[in-house]
C-alpha cells in the first residue's frame, strides 16, 4: 500500500483505513477455513500447554509482537507518518532477527534485498 501510495499520489493513511475492511473479511474466512480443516482433516492432540509454556513462549514472541505496538503507537502517538512507520519496521525487524532471535545472515539479507530491487525495477 505505501509503494502504491506513492506512485499513485494517495493517502497511505486512507488507504490503511480502506484495506480495514477486507483485512476483517480475510481474517474471518481464514478462521473459517482453520476450523474446518482442524475440524475435518487433522486430529486434536490431547496434550494441554501449561501456564509455564505458554509465558515462556509468550516471553519467546515478545520482541516480534513488539512490531504492532511500535508501528500503531507511532503513528497514533504522531511520532512517524504510515511512510516512516513502513521504514521502522524494516530497521526494527532487521534488527530483531538479526541480533535477537539470530536467524538472519548477511547473506540472506543481501539475497532478500537484491530479489527485492530486480522485483520493483521496471524491466
């Protein structure tokens, strides 16, 4: 939205408003989806997640479920426009999963970037 935003001359907020909507009507259809698959084809486990599993995992997601708040409570609390909230979750997820969870190389982040630059470059 915001790459099209910008080439289009529209409002990147307007356009995050507009998109609430079929957001909503996907999440529905996917919760719909999840159900019947889980309710058709796989079989529940009978196993239960502890109150120590879950806040471990909890504790484990903390700093990618950070990304909403950062992203929402800049722009809600007027620290950054839509464009510069796009821009900081790049850096903070970069730096999540480079330094924190440690699952990104170097050069996966090259590979990432320059498939990203031969996918946006007019041919």
């Amino acid at each position: 939205m915001v790459v099209f935003a910008t080439t289009a001359s529209v409002s990147v907020g307007s356009l995050f408003m507009a998109g609430v909507i079929p957001g909503i009507i996907l999440c529905i259809a996917f919760c719909i989806m999840h159900g019947f698959r889980f309710g058709h084809v796989e079989t529940p486990t009978k196993e239960k997640l502890t109150v120590r599993e879950a806040v471990t995992t909890f504790w484990d997601a903390i700093f990618a479920l950070g990304m909403p708040v950062i992203i929402l409570g800049g722009i809600y609390g007027g620290f950054f426009t839509p464009t510069e909230a796009a821009a900081v979750s790049c850096v903070y997820a970069l730096v999540v999963g480079c330094f924190i969870y440690r699952n990104l190389s170097a050069k996966q982040i090259w590979r990432s970037s320059v498939r990203s630059a031969s996918a946006s470059a007019p041919c």
